[in-house]
C-alpha cells in the first residue's frame, strides 16, 4: 500500500475515536467488538463502503469484516446500497438514530427476552403440580404477570410515534410527578362517587 492510499484510508482522530468507543460499548452489551466498530465505521461515513475499503480504513481482515457485515444485516442495522458501475457489494449504516434504536431493542428481546417468556409459560402450564410449594406456585404467577406486562408494554410502545416516545423521555422524572398527581386525583374523584 504507497503512503497516499494509506493516507487516504486514515480516518479523522474524531471518527476514529468514535468508531473505537463504539466498538467497546458494544463488547460491553454483548455485541462483537469488530461489528460495533463496522456499525460505528457506516454510521459515520458519507457514501457507502465495500468490505475492502471497511476492512482498510479499520485494519481488520477481509473474514472479519464479512462475517460482521452479515451479522448487521442480520440485526438490520445496516443494508446494501448498489452503486452504478460496480458490482461489488456496497454497504451504509441505518442512520435514523430512533430506527437503529428499534431495530437493537428488536434483537435484543428476540434473543433474550422472547425465551424467558417461553420458558415462563411453559412453567405455568405445569403450575397446579401438586408437589409445587405455595411459595414456588406464587413467585411463578408473580413472574408471569411481570413478564407478560413488560411484554405487552414493549408491544405497545412499538404503536406509539417516536416524537411522542421523545417526549415522554425527555420529561424525565416529571413523568413520576404526573403519574402520582393522576392517582391522586383517580382515588379523589372515586372517594367522591
């Protein structure tokens, strides 16, 4: 590689900097270091890249790079962009912040969440065994309500636009305030029936 071309694939200090704290959020969230520092390399890039120009611009092996790339498809984090003239595979980074949020949340409850709920209700469906305490039969129903409520809360929330999801997250602690004043006032309102 002559020294223009290696000049031309060193990434700003800024963009470099990004792209390696990416990578070690990820690892700390269970994602491979060198997807994370792909998905970061996409995010920031102005056109799309081809594995080669990824795997030059973040000296990683052209393997690495490809089995990365399908894992960002695979999480739909990333996508493949033709460009006129080339037939090699281009790649870009979803880059709507609130869309690449959905999409790891997705992911994530497919991997983790959606199999504790399976493994839940294949619990209950075994609940009225005799040989089940009181205790176990109770922490298991608890269990299930917890579940099923977060689950149907994730589902809702799927519903509801980002702007107004935005909203709510950024009124913060406020959220709690109104929470207590609507309660207060239901249990007014039902004293006075």
């Amino acid at each position: 590689m002559t020294e223009t071309t290696a000049e031309s694939n060193k990434l700003p200090e800024a963009v470099e900097q990004f792209v390696l704290r990416w990578g070690d959020m990820g690892s700390q969230w269970g994602v491979n270091r060198s997807v994370a520092q792909i998905q970061a390399l996409l995010f920031l890039s102005e056109r799309p890249l081809t594995a080669e120009d990824i795997a030059d611009k973040l000296g990683m092996a052209r393997s690495n790079v490809s089995n990365s790339l399908k894992e960002l498809l695979a999480w739909k984090l990333i996508h493949r962009v033709p460009v006129l003239g080339d037939r090699r595979d281009h790649f870009e980074a979803e880059t709507d912040l609130w869309q690449m949020a959905t999409k790891v949340a997705q992911g994530r409850k497919a991997r983790e969440i959606d199999p504790m709920v399976a493994a839940i209700h294949a619990a209950m469906e075994g609940i009225d065994d005799p040989r089940i305490s009181p205790k176990v039969r109770s922490r298991l129903v608890a269990m299930n309500d917890f579940v099923g409520t977060v689950d149907r809360w994730y589902q809702q929330m799927l519903d509801v636009p980002p702007a107004q999801i935005m909203t709510l997250i950024r009124m913060g602690s406020r959220v709690v305030s109104l929470l207590k004043f609507v309660t207060r006032r239901g249990r007014s309102q039902g004293e006075g029936d």
